[in-house]
C-alpha cells in the first residue's frame, strides 16, 4: 500500500497517520486487459489508482456507433466514473483494461466511510475534486484554444509513455482527432 500512501500525501497533502487508515479501505484488484472496472448503466463504482497498466474511459456514440475516448488513465493516477461515485447515480462511462493492470480500490460504501474516520475529510475531499475539475478546465481550455497538431505536442508532451502502450487511436479519439489526421501529424513531427 505504500505507494498510495505516497500519492495521497503528495496529491492532498494528507498526514501520514491519516493516510495509513484511508490506505487500509484499498484493496488489491488484478485485470486482464480487455476486462472492464466499470460498466455504464452500472452502480457503485467506486474509485480506484492505478499502480500498474493503463484503462481507457469510453463511451459509444448512439448516433454513430463509434468509441469515443474521454480519458486514459495510467500508472500514478485515480479512476472512476465520478458522477456515479459521488451521486450514487450510475455509471455513465465504460472504463476497460488496455492492458494487464494491478489496482488498489476501494468500495463506493468504503468512500463515503472515510470521513467517520477523518475529521477533515470533507475539506481533503474538496482539494481532489478541485485538481480533478483543474485537469477537466486545462482539457477543455486546450480543445477550445490549441490546434489539433498543438494539442498532439502538449499531450506528448506530459505523456510520451502512452504512445508507446496504448492503441493510437484512443489517444486520437481523446485529442478529438480523427485516426488519420492523427497519423499526420504524427508523420509530420517524426520527419
């Protein structure tokens, strides 16, 4: 467990003393890639982070038929479907392995448990969904401003390990490109 131990004090700044109770509601989760955490139409998500391997968060288009990736999560980072999570509502988003993945989770029940136990929990609740809401704000700031080939530098940028991990067309799909203006720009920048 140390390595969310780690994560949460960097990430919320939290004691150690009160990192090792939230740490003690995790549990160890083995997938297969292609297997999915979270299904949507499902309840009770819960939230998991991720230690080894790489998930996708996805849906599919009614209209189309096609996936449309909102996020990869990889090593080092929390998943969920947060509205489920949060508003006991469900899942919203489809959130599958891309690759063989080791998760510690815990339970939606053991979620809203935290805080029994941790006077400020409240308080370190609200400083996660604030950095989730800045990654979110950053993400749409970027489609609305940058350019397709911009957006391609930037996402390398922070994340050169995906391009190497997971299929190029999830990251297409995520940076609202098609495959192939992807495979262009990609050409381009490698030339």
């Amino acid at each position: 467990m140390k390595e969310i131990e780690k994560h949460l004090q960097s990430y919320l700044g939290i004691p150690e003393k009160e990192v090792e109770k939230i740490s003690s509601y995790f549990n160890l989760v083995e997938m297969e890639r292609d297997t999915y955490l979270i299904k949507s139409g499902k309840y009770n998500p819960g939230l998991s982070f991720v230690q080894q391997g790489y998930l996708r968060i996805f849906t599919i288009d009614e209209a189309s038929g096609k996936e449309i990736t909102q996020w990869i999560s990889c090593p080092g980072t929390f998943v969920t479907d947060a509205a489920a999570l949060f508003f006991d509502g469900p899942a919203r988003w489809d959130i599958q392995a891309v690759s063989d993945c080791k998760l510690l989770s815990i339970s939606q029940e053991n979620f809203k448990k935290i805080g029994d136990h941790i006077s400020n929990w409240p308080h370190l609740e609200k400083l996660f969904l604030a950095k989730c809401f800045m990654t979110l704000e950053d993400r749409v700031f970027s489609h609305l401003s940058l350019s397709s080939e911009d957006r391609y530098k930037m996402f390398f940028q922070y994340n050169p390990e995906l391009f190497n991990n997971v299929p190029l067309q999830y990251i297409a799909s995520m940076l609202g490109m098609t495959p192939e203006t992807f495979s262009r720009i990609r050409k381009k920048l490698s030339s």
